[in-house]
C-alpha cells in the first residue's frame, strides 16, 4: 500500500509513485504506529461510539399536538424491528416508526432496558396510547412478553420516554404532522 517510499529505500512519490522528490524517508516502526492509530480510528469510527452522532444526525421534526419533537424514524422492516432494543435511551424526544400500510399494530418489549409510552397514530391523529410500558423482568422468557397492540388500524407508532404522554399534555384526538 505504501510503497518502497514508506519503507524507507528510496524517495519517490508515495502517492503517484511516478514522480521523485526529496522526503523525509519513514522508519519501519514509525509506519507501523501510523498503522495502528489508523485502524484503531476506523474501528471508533464503525463502532456504536459514534451511535449518538449518527442518531443526532437523523433526528426529523414531528408536531404533536402544540410540540415540536426531534425523533428517529424507522422505516424499514429492518430498523421497525430492531427499534429500542438494546438502546440505553430514547434518541432526541421519541422514535417513530412508519408502518409499511395501515395495519393494526403490535409492538413488545423485547431487550429494552427502561420504561417508554407508546403512542398509536392513524394518519395525521393520536388514536391511542399505552403509557409507562416497563422493559421486562431480568430473565423473562420471550414466549412470557406482553404484546401492547393498537387495537385499531393505524400508519405510524410513536415510543418516548415514560410519563411523556402526561407530561407533554397529548391528547388521543391531538393533530399529527410529520415535516
């Protein structure tokens, strides 16, 4: 990758290999630390330290009601899936997934770690809420997992942080507006 020049046995352009030129020549050791600290960046870089900024990064607006939240939004079946599991908080103000058709919907628990509200919204309405839904017990069974279902056909769920639904003031009827 590096060429002779990195090397150390001649001096010629490292990055075309065409041209010489007068460089200082690089030590053996001293490429191999260089090597190093680059690997190390990329595996910080590809790692979940850098979850947050991408989870920053993709934050979209939602008005609800009189608020204005910054959520996640999960479109694939995919990201639907996966959702909060394993996360240690709710990315901005919640995670909204958009449902691949009107459907009625069920959602558990699975691998979350703190409790959430679940919101039901069917086009541009809050239809419906599940509110301070717990994570489950240390070593309950999958099969043993409540299912918290919308009990009517709806295109988007909302989750965010436990007691936001109060907090917040939300009504069942307030207006939905994804920008």
């Amino acid at each position: 990758v590096f060429g002779n020049w990195a090397w150390g046995e001649s001096s010629y352009c490292y990055v075309c290999y065409n041209c010489t030129w007068d460089a200082p020549l690089v030590e053996k050791e001293q490429m191999k630390q260089i090597v190093v600290v680059v690997a190390l960046f990329v595996v910080v870089l590809t790692s979940g330290c850098t979850q947050q900024f991408r989870e920053a990064a993709a934050l979209e607006t939602l008005q609800v009601g009189e608020h204005s939240l910054q959520v996640a939004v999960m479109r694939t079946p995919e990201e639907i899936q996966q959702g909060l599991s394993g996360s240690d908080k709710v990315p901005g103000d919640g995670m909204l997934f958009l449902l691949p058709e009107r459907q009625e919907a069920h959602f558990w628990m699975k691998d979350m770690r703190y409790p959430i509200d679940i919101i039901w919204i069917d086009d541009d309405r809050v239809v419906g809420v599940a509110e301070q839904v717990p994570p489950p017990s240390d070593g309950q069974s999958l099969d043993s997992l409540p299912l918290f279902s919308s009990g009517q056909p709806v295109t988007a769920v909302l989750e965010v942080p436990a007691g936001d639904f109060r907090r917040l003031e939300l009504a069942t009827s307030a207006a939905v507006l994804f920008q």
